[in-house]
C-alpha cells in the first residue's frame, strides 16, 4: 500500500464555541489507546455516552495489540487512537475504514483540519497535536549560572555542572526504555543531524551513515547522565524522575509535560521550578532534532456498521467542543474547536515555529522503528559499536521489508 495523499493542516488556534448533543448510543464500543492524561480524558468523553457500554484498553502496549485486536471478525476493538506513525501499521494490515460517510452524518463540529485524508479517503479524526520538546528546572539551573539549553551539546555542559557541583546526580532525563521508546529518540537525533531514513523515493535504508553515528553518539554522551537504568525508563517513568525532583532536562512529550507540575504527589519546590522551551538542535543541525506528530482515531473495518456508527458517536462526543473546560484543555495541543492555549503549549507551538519536521508517514518506516528498536540497545549497553549496530537495524529492516514486499 502506498499513501499516495497525506493531509492535515496546522490551523491550532481556535476561540470560538460550539453546542453539542447528548450522546446516545445503540452498539457496542470498545476502545485501544495509548496511556496518558490527554487520551483519558478523550475517552472519558466516550464513556459519557448512554444507551450502551463504551469498553477502553489504555495502555503503552497499544501498538503491540491493537492490529491483533482489530484483525479478527467481528474485530475485538472498534476503534484503535492511533498517531501518525502508528496508523500505517494498521492501513497495511488493512484493518480500518474509511469515515467520509461517518463525518457526513455525524461529524458537524469536525473541523476540516482535524480530517486525515489518505488516498482521498477520511481514515481518521485528528484531535491534538504533539512533540517532543525541552523540559527543565529553572530552579535548578540557576545555582549553576546556566541558561536554558538551545542544543544538545549545551545541555551537557550543563549537566557536567550539576553534577560537578553537586546540584543533581543524574540530571538528565529521557524516554529511552528499549524497543519503541529508543527507535524514537534516535529518529529525533538523526533528523537533528540532517539524516535521512531512506534512499529517495525508494524504501532501501539508509540509517547506516555519518549521521546515524552521529545521533548514537550523542544519545548515548545523554545517556551518561541519566539514571543507569534509563533502558527500562519509558515516558511515564522519566516523568516520574523528574516530578520526584531527579532530573533537571528531559526532551519530554507536550502532552505529557502539561501535567508534570499537577500530578498527585509532585512537590512545591518541583512545581515552581517546571519550565518549557522549545525543542533542542544538535551538531549545527538546521532542524531540531524532534519530530511533529498529530494524535487521532480510527474506527475498525471488521465490525458492523451499527458498531462502527456508535463508535464514531463516541468518539466524537470525547473530542466534542463543549469538553474544552480549564479541566481539558490544559492537557495538550488540541486541534479541538473551542481550544485556546495554555502555557505548557509553549513547546509544542515553538516545535511548529521552529519547522520541526513530521514523523514520516510512509508504509515501511514502522519496519524501521520496530528494527532500530530491536538493534541498538548492544551500542547503548557498550557491547558494539555505532555503525554495526546500525548495520544490524538496517539488515532487520530489509528483512521485515522484503516479508511485507517493500523491497
């Protein structure tokens, strides 16, 4: 399958209101996403609905299941919140409808904006927008003398010094649990580098490259500051470190640092010091070293059409405009109508203004992460070198693209 057309504007900033339904449902609902308070909280909207049972799996497990889940007749979940890397997986496996009829009938406070348009189908509804960004203690930067980072190579120096002067021990923070976690990280570091996944216009990897090397070697300089288990730390985890007061800088998710100084449990001092900044560059790159994402949902094709009609009632009603309270709308970039930004938007706005480049959505770069994933936690453990771990992702990826006819 090739997405031959991929669209969805940048319209983030709406102001105006707009009523909505009771939400009445006559089927069932069952719901896989991912697990953080952005999500929740769409779902809780969908469980809102009366007249059925609204079903939800939220878990970081997600992507391993939700093909599986939607595979079987009928599918055993009717809608999968996907993000702009993971809906390939599951247009590949052809396991999602088309919505035109959908938002037709039931989609009039749906911007046009929020629709993703692949092959001129509608394939998903757009609800917020995301990237990774700076996260960091003001606070703690100022015993040292230090002003926020704008590269990768300062955030070091910087770490050195609280290190040094004994401010904080693992000052640095990152998402780079093995598997998804460390593919994504080394996506944002290659791109910072300039690199390039693929020869062009062709699917032959080219990972494997001075950038590439690049990007390992300033992942794992990183990585020298970080807890010594940081190959275990997914985003909840490193989000943990930093609210119990750890981690001074952390390239941290927009939707995730919204709640960084609110969770239960985080201390005043942690609070007060929380600051946002854009995403960082590295090796005099002219791209941060970062990647634009949109989250959304899907309905599944094995269903029936009256479960695939309540599942969009839902999930409709979770993204609904009147939703946008002072409760929601501080838990991400939402491209919802209603939504006004909030400060802990900053980063992920500053990404956009910066020309943070999107994740790529083509039909084989899930091959890719899944490889990188799988190959180069032996460079980050020491056991082998830069270029063989990439050698390594690279003959992974061929592998799995040859299987799937990519190659």
């Amino acid at each position: 399958m090739k997405l031959k057309k991929i669209a969805l504007a940048t319209a983030l900033v709406t102001v105006s209101t707009v009523s909505w339904a009771a939400c009445t449902i006559n089927d069932r609902v069952n719901i896989i996403g991912n697990e953080f308070p952005a999500i929740h909280a769409v779902v809780d909207g969908a469980k809102a609905c009366t007249g059925a049972e609204v079903k939800s799996n939220l878990t970081a497990d997600h992507q391993k299941l939700n093909v599986a889940g939607m595979t079987g007749t009928p599918a055993e979940y009717t809608s999968a919140i996907i993000a702009n890397s993971s809906i390939v997986a599951l247009m590949n496996e052809d396991v999602i409808r088309p919505l035109d009829d959908l938002v037709a009938k039931h989609g009039q406070n749906i911007k046009k904006n929020q629709l993703i348009t692949i092959d001129g189908k509608i394939m998903a509804v757009a609800f917020m927008a995301n990237a990774q960004h700076l996260v960091y203690r003001a606070d703690l930067l100022e015993k040292v003398g230090a002003q926020p980072p704008k590269t990768y190579e300062e955030m070091l120096e910087i770490a050195e010094k609280l290190r040094s002067e004994g401010v904080v021990q693992n000052p640095i923070g990152g998402a780079y649990a093995a598997g998804w976690n460390l593919a994504q990280e080394f996506n944002n570091m290659f791109l910072g580098y300039g690199g390039e996944f693929f020869e062009s216009g062709s699917a032959n990897p080219t990972v494997n490259s001075p950038a590439g090397v690049s990007a390992l070697n300033m992942m794992k300089s990183l990585s020298a500051y970080m807890n010594p288990d940081f190959l275990t730390h997914d985003s909840n985890a490193t989000n943990a470190e930093f609210r119990a007061g750890n981690v001074a800088m952390m390239n941290m998710w927009g939707s995730r640092a919204a709640t960084l100084g609110t969770a239960e449990g985080v201390s005043q001092e942690v609070a007060d010091g929380l600051a946002i900044a854009g995403p960082l560059m590295v090796g005099e790159g002219k791209t941060p070293a970062s990647t634009l994402w949109w989250d959304g949902f899907t309905v599944s094709k094995n269903i029936s059409d009256s479960e695939a009609e309540a599942t969009f009632v839902a999930m409709a009603n979770g993204i609904a405009p009147e939703r946008m309270d002072d409760a929601m709308s501080p838990l991400a970039v939402w491209l919802i109508d209603g939504y006004e930004p909030t400060a802990q938007a900053q980063g992920v706005f500053e990404a956009v203004n910066m020309n943070t480049q999107p994740y790529p959505m083509l039909p084989y770069m899930g091959l890719m992460h899944t490889a990188l994933g799988n190959e180069l936690t032996d460079f980050m453990q020491g056991n082998e070198s830069a270029e063989q771990a990439l050698a390594d992702a690279e003959a992974a990826y061929m592998a799995a693209a040859k299987e799937k006819g990519f190659l």
